[in-house]
C-alpha cells in the first residue's frame, strides 16, 4: 500500500475521531447543525474516496448506514468512532502484511 495515502487516511481517521461537537449548539442552532453536518459529510466522503481507491470495496458497504440528512452527526460520529473507523485502521494493518 502506498505509505503516502495510508497517512492521509490515518489523519482523516484522528479528525473524525478528535471531531468536537457542541451538542447544546446542535440541538438548536439551525446554522451549527448545517455546519457541523457538513464538515463531517466532507471528512467521511474522502475517507470513502480514499478506500475506493485502494479497492477497499467490503469496507465501503460499512458506510451505507450513515444519512447525512440534517441532524445525524451524532448518530453517524458514533457508527463511525466505535466501528468503521475501527475496521479502517484493522484493514490498513491486514494490508502491511
């Protein structure tokens, strides 16, 4: 695997799981939830494009559980820290070998 792209998706991996979110601001600021929406669609997408590449095809089925309608970054930050990300960072080790 290509060190290179491997570093990209290890920090797209420390962003998602370091993504703060101020879940007072979510629940009622309209603006803050299209923001914070929007960032986290942006980091997943390219996590998704860089696993596509690499033909990381069973890794990317993983995905289709997230929505990004308005209001689900908290619902998808938990899919995503507690085990896509987890299944990433496996894989990118079973790839080393």
């Amino acid at each position: 695997m290509d060190s290179r792209r491997e570093q990209k998706i290890k920090i797209l991996i420390q962003e998602i799981r370091e993504f703060e979110l101020n879940f007072n601001s979510y629940l009622v600021d309209s603006g803050y939830i299209e923001l914070v929406d929007s960032i986290l669609e942006g980091k997943v997408r390219a996590l998704k494009y860089y696993l596509h590449y690499l033909n990381m095809d069973t890794l990317l089925k993983e995905f289709d559980n997230l929505s990004f309608e308005s209001g689900q970054s908290v619902i998808n930050l938990e899919i995503l820290r507690n085990f896509i990300l987890s299944e990433v960072e496996l894989e990118l080790e079973y790839h080393k070998e």
